[in-house]
C-alpha cells in the first residue's frame, strides 16, 4: 500500500524539523559525530530511508567502509570509534531505548564526563529529531534511495 508523502502534505511541520536539523550543523558537534549517531538510532529503530541516507552522508565525509559497517556493534569495536563517539553512541542508544533504560544515572555520569552542558543538550536534540525523523520513515514507508536506483 503506498502511503502519503509526510513532507508535502505537511511542509510547515517538515520545515519545522528541518529547522532543528539545519540548528544541529551549526552546533558546534562534529558532523561525522552527529550522523554517526543519526545512523545508530535509525539502526535501531528500523528506518530503511534514514540507514540509507546517513550511511550514504557518512561516507560522503570520507568514513571507511570498515568503521561504517561497525556502528551497530561499536561497543565491540576496539579504536575504531574515538571515545567521544562511543560515549555518544551509547547515550543515542539509551535515549532512544528511554522506555526501556530509563537513562540511568551511570549513563548521564559517562556523557556529562565527555560532553559540555551544551554540546549534551545538543547531543541529546539530535537523538531526539532522529527518533521523530524514524517515526514518520517507518510510519510512511519513506523508500531509500538505494530501493530507488533498484
């Protein structure tokens, strides 16, 4: 069943994440950081159209192939991923699982170590705009570009 095109039947609201996502380049985080993170919370949510976009928008920034493919399992990665990115992408990974985990303190202790209050709450805004972004990709079975090209 084909389903509606979120971003046309409602472009103010579309507009209105773009805005925060157009915010989150400009934060100061390091993009490869942030789609890093984009790309574990769509991993883990199961957005075809977002994995294919920051996979794509990662190694577009000169990501290997090699660390790219480690993002769902980082935690068993060694150095591939820097400390800042492992404490990142642990934090996406409890935020987004929040009904779960509940955030424990033990998790805000390792990201306040590593992350300004800034740079947290910016963190923390991006995990939230690629939970919503998830939502509406599943929801509207928004097709990667990958499936396009098929």
């Amino acid at each position: 069943m084909t389903r509606i095109n979120y971003s046309s039947a409602s472009p103010e609201g579309y507009k209105a994440f773009g805005n925060v996502y157009g915010y989150l380049q400009k934060s100061g985080l390091p993009t490869e950081l942030i789609d890093l993170v984009y790309l574990r919370v769509s991993q883990i949510n199961g957005c075809a159209f977002c994995i294919d976009m920051h996979s794509r928008d990662l190694i577009g920034l000169g990501v290997s192939v090699e660390k790219l493919v480690l993002v769902p399992v980082w935690h068993d990665a060694g150095n591939v991923f820097t400390r800042r990115e492992r404490v990142a992408l642990a934090w996406a990974e409890t935020v987004t699982h929040v009904a779960q985990t509940g955030v424990p303190d033990a998790d805000y202790a390792a990201v306040v170590a590593e992350f300004s209050e800034k740079e947290l709450s910016d963190l923390t805004y991006a995990i939230g705009l690629m939970n919503a972004f998830n939502r509406f990709g599943v929801a509207f079975r928004s097709t990667p570009a990958a499936a396009e090209k098929a």
